[in-house]
C-alpha cells in the first residue's frame, strides 16, 4: 500500500463493539485470566499488555505505523523528541564513547551533551560540515555514534545521507537522524542506509499544536536494547497523546504538501524582496544542497529561514508587526509560526556556536501553515514595510 492508505488503515485490531475510529486505551494497567496468565507475560512467555510504562494499545498503534511509514523494522513512542534523543544517547553510549555531532542541531541537544552526557565520561565533536569528508576526518578510534538533523534547524542545512551511511558504516559507528523537519512523508532516512531515526512528534507528527510526543524507529536488534530503558526510566508516551498522534499520522500527506507548497512559494518571493539579504529553503536554486535535496526528499518541507537587511531590532520590528502568525518556538503546525532563533530556541548556545551555524541576530525562522498563500504573503509584505 502507498503511504497515504497506511497512514490511514493501519489500525489496531477492532473490538467487539465494532468501532470505525480506535478508542483510546486510558488505563494505566491491565488484568489477567488467572495467576498463570499472569505469570508467563510477566516471564515473556506469552505477549500482553502488563502495564501502560511498558505497552498499551494506543501506544503500539502509534508505534506501528511509523515503523510502516519510516520502512523500518520497529519504534518505540516517548513522552517528546527530548527524550527520544535522551533515550537514543542513554542507551547506546558508555563512558569513554565519542560522538560526532552536527553543530547545526537543536540548542537542547547539545545542552544534553554538555549538562549531562560529558559528566557520564562521554566526549563529542561539533562538525560544522554538511560534506562525509569532514565527518570522516573527525573520526576517533572511540567513536561510536554520529547524529544530525536534516533539513537542520534553524538554518536548514542538507546532509547526503547515502554518503554519511557509507562513511559511518564502514567504521562501525551507528547512525542517528532527526526526521522532524522532512517527516517519513518527505524523507525516510533508513532508506539511505540510516541506522536510526527520530522525531519531536510534537511537530507535523501531530500538526496542530496540541500535545508532546516523541518517537524512535531502526531496526529490531536496535529497538530491543531502547525496550528495558523504556520500562525501567519511564519516558513513556501516554495514551491520549499516542490516540492523536495516530490520527494526526492520517493526514500527514495532505498537510504537508500543503506546507510544502506554502513554503516554497514564500521562500521564492522572498528572494525577490529588497530588505531580505539570504533566504534559506532546501528547493531554492540558490540553496547549495539542492541538488542533494531533490535525491533524498519529496520536497523541501514546510519551514523557511531568512536574514532580514539589518540586526536584532529590524528581525524583531518585522515579527512584532505581522498580524497573521504566531510568535512561538514551536513549528509545523496548521497555523504559521514566526520565531527569533538567536533569542529563543537557540538562545541557551553561545554567540560563537550561533553564528558557527549561521545563527545570526537577523535571522528569522518562519513554520508556514495551512492558510492562503496569498494571505501569508501578505502578513509578511507589510512587516517587511515596517523596517
């Protein structure tokens, strides 16, 4: 079946009472038939559900449909795409491990790495390089894991997957890719020879804002060593939040060649604009991994980034005079977003990593949404009248 009829009929098994939509299972535990029963799932000699921190019906159909959608073999669903990369780190690092990092990721991530992970003996390498040689020259002999986002955030950067597996692989280091920005619609990672992908299903997963959710796919022998951290730590998705991220899974598709197109047709007019100095989208000509983008994704996803003429107070007087968006950190929702990179999301990072990454005082970083092109369009037209 193609994507969109998986994100739609992938469904947990119906009940007796023959429900079109799947319930929520809102039950933190379930019963046994008997003492027997309940001893041989507890042993793993039968499967069932025990208790809703290891396993629970809405959860698992969450679950099942990313390992569909992502082409991989299992995924395991977390509370949100912190602890999914929490998750991630803790269960494949020890103390003496190395990791290669993009420097363009998350300012949470690397936060994760200096606050905590550096204290547990782990050490780590920023590569400021979106080319396999750079990422091979930093390479140690105690390397044992690489992560980075593509398209990264804020300043929408592309990585050859293809050639990064290539590199990764042959020197026995584990893959991660954060998916958030494209989604298994736009891109699947493991296709290019990714070991392990990840999602803030906060995002376009669930694409209306409304609740926290994060989730891990790869392969079986991967997902089993993520299995007992999951149930012994507890970052576990609940119900609720799993019931409308599955829904949310439904129309994917639609939404996000809806942003798509929204997207590039903002990113373009842009260009045109007189007071905006560099726009940043993986489908403009002008983006220098272009050419790699239209490899690996179906399109360039919903998010464009720019450099307005000016500093802080000429980015902050064109957010401060838009009508039509929402000032907030979040992204991919049906609503569009405009947000300050440097003094919010990123702001925890010091100038230098800032601007190592192209994080400048001037960028701003904007998560098209659903409305008329026309309307965005012109929101934008007469904040840019502002400066």
């Amino acid at each position: 079946m193609k994507f969109e009829t998986i994100a739609i009929r992938k469904q947990t098994e119906r009940s007796q009472h023959k429900e079109h939509s799947t319930p929520i299972f809102t039950t933190s535990s379930f019963v046994f038939d008997d003492a027997e029963h309940m001893r041989a799932v507890f042993a793993e000699e039968q499967s069932g559900n025990v208790y809703s921190r290891y396993s629970n019906p809405s959860v698992k159909e969450f679950e099942e449909k990313i390992t569909l959608l992502e082409g991989a073999e299992d995924a395991r669903a977390t509370a949100s795409g912190m602890s999914a990369i929490f998750t991630t780190f803790a269960c494949f690092l020890s103390s003496g491990d190395h990791v290669l990092m993009s420097q363009a990721v998350f300012g949470s991530t690397i936060k994760l790495m200096e606050n905590y992970f550096q204290k547990w003996g782990v050490t780590w390498t920023l590569v400021n390089s979106t080319e396999a040689t750079e990422w091979e020259k930093a390479i140690k002999p105690n390397t044992k894991l690489a992560y980075l986002e593509t398209p990264s955030n804020p300043g929408l950067e592309v990585f050859d997957l293809e050639s990064l597996s290539t590199v990764f692989k042959s020197n026995n280091i584990l893959s991660v890719v954060d998916n958030c920005f494209a989604t298994p619609y736009i891109q699947q990672p493991i296709k290019w020879g990714i070991d392990i992908v990840i999602h803030s299903a906060t995002k376009y997963i669930d694409g209306q804002g409304r609740v926290m959710g994060g989730v891990i796919a790869g392969s079986k022998e991967h997902m089993s060593k993520i299995e007992p951290f999951m149930r012994n730590a507890g970052p576990t998705l609940a119900p609720f939040n799993a019931w409308v991220l599955s829904k949310s899974l439904e129309t994917l598709a639609v939404r996000m060649d809806r942003h798509c197109n929204n997207a590039l047709s903002l990113a373009q007019w842009l260009e045109t604009q007189p007071k905006i100095k560099r726009v940043n989208y993986p489908f403009l000509d002008s983006h220098k991994q272009k050419n790699v983008a239209q490899k690996q994704m179906k399109a360039g996803g919903g998010i464009v980034a720019f450099e307005v003429v000016g500093d802080y107070a000429e980015a902050v007087k064109l957010i401060d005079n838009t009508n039509l968006f929402s000032i907030s950190p979040n992204l991919g929702d049906t609503r569009s977003i405009i947000t300050h990179p440097a003094s919010s999301t990123h702001s925890k990072l010091t100038e230098q990593q800032r601007l190592d990454v192209g994080i400048t005082k001037s960028l701003i970083r904007i998560s098209t949404g659903l409305e008329h092109i026309d309307d965005i369009i012109a929101d934008i037209e007469y904040a840019i009248s502002k400066i």
